[in-house]
C-alpha cells in the first residue's frame, strides 16, 4: 500500500511465511495532509482510503463476475441515473416480475413476488401488487397502493391500510387491523380480534373495533355525523354489535360545548333494511351547555348503519365528533 504508515507499519505477526500480516484499527486514524491519501483495515476486515476531507471510502474485493454483476445491476437501474434515493440495494433476491424499474426490493427468500413499484417485502410468501408497500412475516398479500403488513397471511385490498398479526384483512380504505381473524369494512376504522370460534379461519366473527365521525354545521336542522366526508358507520351483515358512543361539540369561540354518551344493541340482518335497535338506546347527558343542541342514536334502515343526528343552532359553526365502539359477533364460517 505503498508508503502508507497506518497500512504497513501494523502490528506485523512474524513468522516463517513470506507474508506479512497487518493489526486492524477500531477507529479511523487522524486525516492525511491534502494530495495524500491514507489507507487502514478496518475491524471488519475491509479496506479503507481517507483524504484529507470528506467521507472514507471502502474497497471490497470480489472476482471479475462479481464487479461486473455489481455494475449491471447499478446501471439498470433508472432511478438511479435520475439521482433519486433509490436503495442500492434494488435487485437483492428475489423475483422480480415488474419491468426495468427496479425499484422492487425482496429480501431473504425468493418466494416472494412484487410487482408493484417501490415495494419491499422481508420473509417468504409474499406477493406484493400494490405499490410503495411494505411485507414482513410470511404469505402477506397486499393489493393495494401504501399497504403495510406484518405478521402471516393478512390480505390488504384498500389504499393506505395496515395489517398486524395472524390473517386480518382490511376491506377498507385508511384501516387498521390486529390481533387475529380482525377484518375491517368501514373506512378508517381501527378493528381487534383474538381468533374466532373455531379454527382461525373466520374473519370479524368475534371482534371490537372503534371508528371516529363528525361534522361541521351552521343550522339548527337535523344532521347525520359522518366518517370522512359523507361516509355512513356501516354495519356488517348477518351481525349483532354492543356500542358505545361519545360525543362532544363546541363551537368556533370555545365557549358553548356539549358532551354525550350513548350505550346501545344493533344488530343487522342481509339488508339494511334489517338493521335494527334491540331494546332502547341509553343517553346520557354529560354536559350541554346551550339548551338547543342535541344529539340521538338510531338504526339507519337505508344504509344498514348506525346514525348520529346532531342539532346545533343558526347563528353559531358548530364542530361535532363522534367516538364510536363496537363489540362484534357473527357466525360466519
């Protein structure tokens, strides 16, 4: 390494063979003067070159079809000619069935198969079609755009949803599912399962799952809380479902608020139009500080949910929020 003191004047281990063996550095030594580049062995073993500014460079040493391999693959890949922070790592085992964007990333085991852009998976038994995911565990399937699953066998078919686990599925967009045998079907729900009554293979069949609505009025005339912009709390067919519901409103100056809580039985047959209140709704009234406002429970006949229909006044913007609970029960096979 020509006059380098850090690389030949180690810690040399004499002995009857023509060569000579070098101690290695835990640290990197004290930069060079400008022009001189000075070289060590790290405690990895691997060969290190440091000027006199900027980051050390590493040599590894592998045959001729290694480095041709190595530039092939970095060369194919066209994100990185576009500079973009596109892993080097892009073409690690795997099967990849996309095209030439490389941006596909299977790590540990050749089972899996991803065809969507920018996914990755770690484990075996993974297929990936959605793009921007994310698998770990084994046999996950994600299907849509921004999935994240980890665990085994969680089938994700809606964008930007997160499985956790042992075999949940997200029917919904921008939901969360864990435990066991957890399924969602509203959108941004978060659902919990701990199996099913049998063999684990019945998904929402003993569940809790919570859910957040709300709403913005300016009008003292009935309106339904919603989830998201216009989206019922929908219940699933063939199902009964303990709730719990609170509710608070206050109005733009945080001045006027109301609180309520509701405690209830749904249940649901084939149609929305059986979607029924067992018994009566409990209402409590926590708080209510302008007579005026109000808040109710009912089943919704016409989309098989359940609705929260608020009243506020004309002259006050009232935001109302909605914490729903369910616990779930179905016999489903």
């Amino acid at each position: 390494m020509g006059l380098s003191k850090f690389f030949c004047l180690g810690n040399q281990n004499k002995g009857a063979t023509p060569f000579k063996d070098y101690s290695t550095l835990a640290a990197q030594p004290s930069r060079p003067k400008t022009n001189v580049i000075r070289t060590w062995i790290d405690s990895l073993g691997i060969l290190n070159l440091l000027g006199s500014s900027g980051p050390a460079s590493k040599v590894l040493v592998g045959t001729q079809e290694d480095v041709d391999s190595a530039i092939a693959l970095k060369h194919s890949n066209e994100h990185d000619h576009q500079h973009s922070n596109q892993s080097a790592l892009d073409a690690v085992s795997g099967t990849n069935t996309g095209d030439q964007d490389l941006s596909h990333l299977m790590v540990t085991d050749p089972s899996n198969t991803i065809s969507g852009a920018h996914s990755a998976a770690v484990g075996t038994d993974h297929i990936i079609t959605g793009d921007n995911c994310f698998a770990s565990g084994e046999a996950n399937s994600l299907n849509e755009y921004a999935g994240h699953a980890e665990g085994h066998g969680h089938e994700i078919n809606f964008p930007y949803c997160h499985a956790e686990g042992f075999i949940n599925k997200n029917d919904a967009p921008y939901s969360h599912t864990e435990g066991m045998c957890a399924l969602s079907y509203n959108m941004m729900q978060h659902v919990k399962a701990s199996g099913d009554f049998a063999d684990g293979s019945s998904l929402g069949v003993a569940q809790y799952s919570n859910i957040i609505a709300r709403a913005e009025t300016g009008e003292n005339t009935p309106y339904d809380l919603f989830v998201g912009l216009d989206e019922s709390i929908i219940l699933m067919n063939n199902k009964m479902n303990a709730f719990r519901i609170m509710v608070v409103a206050s109005d733009e100056n945080i001045t006027d608020g109301a609180a309520y809580e509701f405690k209830g039985l749904i249940k649901k047959g084939s149609t929305a139009a059986s979607t029924a209140i067992i018994g009566s709704v409990s209402k409590t009234v926590i708080a209510e500080s302008d007579a005026t406002w109000d808040c109710n429970v009912s089943a919704d006949t016409t989309n098989g949910a359940i609705a929260i229909t608020i009243t506020s006044d004309a002259t006050d913007v009232v935001r109302w929020v909605a914490f729903v609970e369910l616990v779930e029960v179905a016999f489903y096979s």
